[in-house]
C-alpha cells in the first residue's frame, strides 16, 4: 500500500466490501458493520450490523481503566458481529482520544522538470509532513487544502500543470500519543486491529454537514459527555479542528451540585426539565430532586426550574465562549464561514441551538446524520454522527495522504527532521519517512 494513499473498505477484513467502524467515548461505545454496496450513483453504505452500550473505563475520550473499556468494547462489537452474521478483524477506530488538533504548514519547491510530476507532488507534501512531526505526537489526518503553481492559486490538482515552482497548503490533524496508544491497546485486548483512526469532529462534521455548507464555509460542534470538539470545513475541505475538555457531563455535575442531588437524579432532571433559555413560567414551574443520600421516608426537595436553567446556561455559554475564543485564537473567524451546526448528544437540550447562535453569532442549526440504508431511527439522531460519518468517509470525503494505522512520532524520528543542510532535500525526506513510518 503506497504513502499517499488511503485503504478502502474492499480491503478491510478480508471481505470485500464488508467493514467495521468503532467509536469509543466517554459516554457510549459503538460498532457499525457496514457493507459498501455498488450503485449507479457510486459506492452507498449499508449497516448490517450495530452494537453499542454504554462506556466504562473511559474518561474525557481517555482510557481511565483498560479492562473495563476493553470489556465495553468486547461486548458491542460481539453484538455487531451477531447481527451481521460476519467476524472482524480489524476495526476504524473513532475517537477523541489523544485531544486531535489541527496544524497548517505551507511548503514550496522548485519542480524538477519543466511540469509536475507525480515525484514534485510527493516531494512537497512529505515535506509538509515532515515539517509537522513532534515528538510524542501521532498523525491522523493530512490533506492538501490548497495548490499553487508559480502565481496560479486554487489548483485542484497540480499535476501535468507546467511552471517552476510547486506550493501547498498542508493541514495535518495530530492526536497526543500516549492516550491514543492506550486506547488501541484496549482495542487490541478484544483481538482486533485498528486499521485507521478517524478523528471525532472530523468524522461528525463529514455526518451532519449537507448540500454547500462545506463549500461555503461552515463550523461543526460535536457536544460530547466530557469533551465538546469542532471542526472548521471551508471550500469543501477542513481546515481546522479542536476539542476542548468540557461536555455534557459538566452540566450534568452543575445540576447535582447546585440542587443537592444524586449526580443520576441530576441527569434525568436535566434530560425532562432542563432548557438553556427561560420561559414565561419558569418561576412558577416546580421540580422535583431527591436530597443526596437520602433514606427510604426521605422526601423529594422542590426548586423552580428557572433555578435549574440558571445552572444549565452559564456552563452552555462557557462552552460557546471557549470554542469563539478558539477560533480566534486560531484566525478562522472568518474562514469558518457563518454557517455551525451543533451535533453530538448534548446538543438535544433544548434552547442550545438558539444560545450557540447569540454567542457565536451564526446562522445555527441542529444536525443530524445523513440517512444511512439499515440504519434504524433510534441510532440516526444527533448523538451518532461521529459513528455515522466514519461510514460517509468510505463513501465520499476529501482526499487525504496518509493511509493505515496513526503515525507515532518518537523523539529519534522527530530528531532526523532537523539535520544539517547537506543532509537535507528529497532524499533525505524519502529516508526519514522510510525509516519513521
């Protein structure tokens, strides 16, 4: 299998056509075995076969105990596999794992010949990646964003094209290797390879995003359990992505804390009540929570639910105040277009697409999976779309350069990149990919 490209599901597992896609997070953990059919229109997915139950042993998309996950893990992918009546043996792996991130390098060489050749291409983008390795870090994702031949800007596709100097734009999504490792190693408990790992907002995004909102410029946010991830898409491409370490579950503890009450009873309460605006009666309106730690006679303690919404919102505008401040500190807020779109299981509260809009001040939506042959309602909703976009990347998503399992950057690769200048240029970048990967 060459560098610069990616498997596709005719290669996985031995079967043609027939795939396994694992996404493990903090709250659940889910198996899609899919089937790629042929159609007059290309390549469509067909689930044949879905497990998923909650997680354990998973924290922020971190491992926090390896048995646990891998008994999680052990039991989805059995059910999946029951139903599809198929064994896997290797897995595309989703997840948050490692806190992906994005890096953008531009990279310019002379061309060789007098047009671009296959090896000008390759040369440039190794050099990308080569000026993107860091030590303890592993490479999920590479994609040329942009092409440029001498002064011709916006090339789709430099080769064949003649000039004398050959540029990209170089975006590379990289994970922390450590937290990545430890989560493969629970996969790997379970007898399975991983084949890919496919960053979770990326994924979500390929899920949610429709018609030209990729083209025109669009922001996703995956509202996670214990994390919330974004990814930026801009003339069909991504360019960005990010995660930072607050979810779901955070306002779930505000809840039992500031109610007195079973971190539990706390979800059901925000799941039944809760809302990230007010309403005209919420003075009036009562809850219901039981005290933390209550006897068998103990009774149920009374709050209004504007109490409850003034607990949920400043956690929600916290979480929209960071992803804002992020996409500033990164320069995309305007490449991120004006469109976002929320997704991931805590973007069901209601009131949450109506608040992300005032604080990022977007045209804002709630996103749901594209629909997906063999895929029941119960698993189409918004709290499934990184699940479901690892099936929409087989079928249909940007190119990308690197194939196979993520690339683990030790400190001895990281230390070839900087070699003396005598050392350096083609070869040298061919050797340290050789010798690194």
């Amino acid at each position: 299998m060459g560098l610069f490209t990616r498997k596709t599901a005719d290669a996985a597992n031995g079967k043609p056509g027939i795939y396994a896609a694992l996404e493990i997070g903090a709250a659940k953990t889910v198996c899609f075995i899919v089937k790629m059919e042929a159609t007059l229109t290309g390549p469509r997915p067909r689930v044949v076969g879905v497990g998923h139950h909650s997680s354990a042993g998973m924290r922020a998309g971190g491992v926090v105990d390896i048995d646990a996950a891998a008994s999680v893990i052990r039991a989805v992918v059995d059910n999946a596999e029951r139903m599809a009546r198929h064994a896997v043996s290797e897995v595309s792996l989703v997840t948050t794992a490692g806190s992906p991130a994005s890096e953008r390098v531009s990279i310019e060489a002379p061309v060789s010949g007098r047009e671009v050749s296959e090896r000008d291409r390759n040369r440039v983008l190794s050099a990308g990646l080569q000026q993107c390795a860091r030590p303890g870090r592993a490479m999920l994702h590479a994609m040329p964003v942009a092409w440029r031949v001498d002064d011709n800007r916006g090339v789709k596709d430099p080769r064949g094209m003649a000039g004398r100097s050959l540029a990209v734009d170089l975006h590379v999504i990289s994970a922390d290797a450590d937290p990545l490792r430890n989560l493969m190693n629970a996969v790997a408990q379970c007898r399975l390879e991983v084949s890919e790992v496919i960053a979770s907002p990326y994924a979500a995004a390929l899920s949610v995003l429709a018609g030209d909102e990729a083209l025109l410029g669009a922001t996703v946010i995956d509202m996670g359990a214990d994390t919330t991830s974004l990814a930026v898409f801009a003339d069909g491409v991504p360019v960005h992505v990010d995660m930072i370490p607050v979810g779901g579950n955070h306002v779930t503890r505000d809840i039992a804390r500031g109610l007195s009450t079973p971190v539990h009873a706390a979800e059901r309460i925000k799941a039944l009540y809760g809302s990230a605006l007010d309403s005209p009666d919420d003075d009036r309106a009562m809850i219901e929570a039981p005290p933390v730690a209550a006897g068998p006679d103990a009774g149920m303690n009374q709050y209004p639910r504007a109490m409850l919404n003034a607990i949920i919102r400043p956690r929600l505008e916290e979480i929209f105040e960071l992803i804002r401040d992020r996409l500033d500190a990164a320069g995309l807020s305007e490449a991120s277009g004006r469109i976002l779109v929320l997704t991931g299981g805590a973007s069901q509260l209601p009131g949450v697409v109506e608040l992300a809009g005032r604080v990022l001040r977007r045209q804002t939506r709630l996103g749901r999976p594209a629909a997906i042959a063999g895929l029941g309602d119960a698993l189409a909703g918004p709290g499934f779309a990184a699940s479901t976009g690892s099936l929409a990347r087989h079928a249909r998503a940007p190119a990308e350069i690197l194939s196979g399992p993520p690339r683990f950057i030790t400190a001895a690769s990281a230390r070839r990149v900087a070699r003396p200048a005598s050392q350096s240029g083609p070869s040298a970048i061919w050797r340290w990919f050789a010798e690194s990967f």
